[in-house]
C-alpha cells in the first residue's frame, strides 16, 4: 500500500525563487538561506519520493475573488507555472498524479470534507519555489506532485483543528491506496510576516520557533490556537501556518524532527524549515533517510 513517509514544512517566499533563477542564491544575503536547505536537497535524493502532497495556497493565480475554495486539490497529469506579472517561473512543468490524487479526493469528500476538485490550472510561487528549494535546478521535477490549495487569503481561512484533521482524513486515504509508493506531505508558506500596513515588516522569532517545537513529538496543541493569535503575534500572513498544520495531521501522533532551518530575514518574513518523520515506534531510517542523530538540530 501508499505509505506516508515524511513531512515536510517550508517557507514559499517568492524572493527565493527569483534568486535561484539569477543565480543569487550562494551571494552574501542568500548564501544562509539558502544553506538550510542543502541538507534537505540531498536527503531527498535518498529517500527517492514518488508523490508529494504539497499543501500551498494560491497568490491570485488559478483563483481570485470570483471564487474562493478552502479546500482545493489538483486531480490533473501536470500544472504549468503561472504569470504573476513578470513571466512564468523558467522552471519544469510539475507532473500531476492523478490516480492517487482522485483516490485522495474521493475518500475525503466521503470523509465528509468538502473538497473542491480542480483538473486544470497554474501554480504559482507557493508551489514552485519549495519545489526549488528542495530540488534545485532539474530538468524535469523527480517527483509527481498533488497540489492542495487551501485560502488563506480571504477572510474566512479554515481553522487549525480543521487543517490538522484534513491531515488525518489524508493519512487514512494514503493508506488505502493499493500502489506501494513512497508519499510526502508538505505544508508550506509563513512564517510571521506582515506584507502592509503599520506593521508591515513584523517578524516575531520567539512564536516562530515555539511553533516549529509544536510540530514534533505528540502534542497537539498547535491545532486549537485561535486565528485571532496568528493575527496577534505573525502579522497578517501569517496565518498561512497553519497549512502546516494539515502536513502535521498526516503524520499521526507522534513526530521526530531530523532536521530544521530558521533564517531572518529573507525580503520582510522569517524562513522556517522543519523535516519530520512519522515516530510510530519502529526504525525512522526508511529508503536510507537520516536519523535524527545525523541531523543537529538549528534555529
């Protein structure tokens, strides 16, 4: 059967992938961004992934106000990058896989999520650019990707009880996919930033971190904070934490982090970076991937 094997949490900042793309990525201001993911880029190469649920939302590309899904997943065989003003990223087509992406769908919108299905539309920077930061320059992505978009644009988001539940309703409909392949969820976008207004620019280091703690081990308290405390402490964008939330969820009780990234800053936001793996008592070490020992810990 289709197992998940990993959970992956990243910072989609659009700046990162305009650097990559000129090839600023080692200078000075880049170079330690940048740096935090190398480890992830070589890990990946060992664990050989062949789906990734990337959880994102999308910046006015493939929606905008005539209509707002909470819950979108892309059930299409590719996703071209999308226009957002100054020409599509010069980056590879992603490959869709529907079969698991139909699967996924079914189960949960009989899960009693009202999933809206999408089979044709562009992705922008908040796919493409944790796609880079894992893959670095490709050919063609290693990976098929399932895109799930979530709103964390317009009033009202989905709560993070919410996002962490459709994390598990994912985990069960992974299980019951009869293909034996190798899946990884990615929650991507924040950490506290603020892009207008009096505070723009806001970056709160200490609420950031406490958020990366939350992700690892067995609690769960991350699912009942309130989005009035995004609000509060991460600016106004940074309530687009909580779709890692929905990668947390997947995982299922119990976490061990082999790796972790914070950088400020990158633009006007944080980097955060977190790997995860499942801890359900037996080895973590699947398809040749790092124990936690081989990979210290930093923030």
């Amino acid at each position: 059967m289709a197992r998940i094997t990993a959970g992956v949490g990243c910072s989609h900042v659009p700046l990162l992938g305009v650097a990559h793309d000129q090839g600023k990525d080692r200078d000075a201001y880049f170079a330690p961004i940048f740096e935090g993911f190398d480890w992830t880029r070589e890990w990946e190469k060992q664990e050989k992934p062949d789906v990734v649920i990337l959880v994102y939302n999308d910046h006015a590309s493939a929606f905008d106000m005539k209509i707002i899904p909470t819950f979108a997943i892309g059930c299409g065989e590719s996703y071209k990058p999308a226009d957002e003003g100054w020409g599509p990223r010069p980056v590879p087509d992603v490959p869709g896989h529907p079969d698991l992406a139909w699967h996924v769908a079914q189960s949960l919108i009989l899960d009693e999520f009202d999933m809206t299905i999408i089979n044709e539309m562009e992705v922008d920077h908040g796919l493409t650019v944790p796609l880079t930061m894992m893959f670095g320059d490709v050919a063609e992505w290693p990976v098929k990707v399932i895109p799930l978009a979530v709103n964390v644009v317009t009033y009202p988001p989905p709560s993070g009880n919410r996002c962490w539940a459709l994390g598990e309703a994912i985990a069960r409909a992974v299980a019951s996919f009869p293909e034996d392949l190798n899946v990884q969820v990615w929650g991507t976008g924040g950490m506290s930033h603020q892009l207008q207004g009096p505070r723009a620019g806001l970056i709160n280091k200490e609420w950031d971190n406490d958020f990366l703690d939350g992700l690892v081990g067995d609690t769960d308290r991350l699912r009942r904070v309130p989005h009035i405390e995004y609000l509060r402490e991460t600016g106004s964008e940074g309530i687009e934490m909580v779709m890692w939330l929905i990668m947390r969820g997947a995982l299922g009780k119990r976490t061990t982090a082999i790796h972790r990234h914070y950088h400020v800053p990158c633009s006007n936001t944080a980097i955060g970076h977190i790997v995860l793996r499942p801890d359900n008592g037996e080895s973590l070490d699947t398809r040749g991937g790092s124990a936690a020992s081989d990979a210290p810990l930093t923030a």
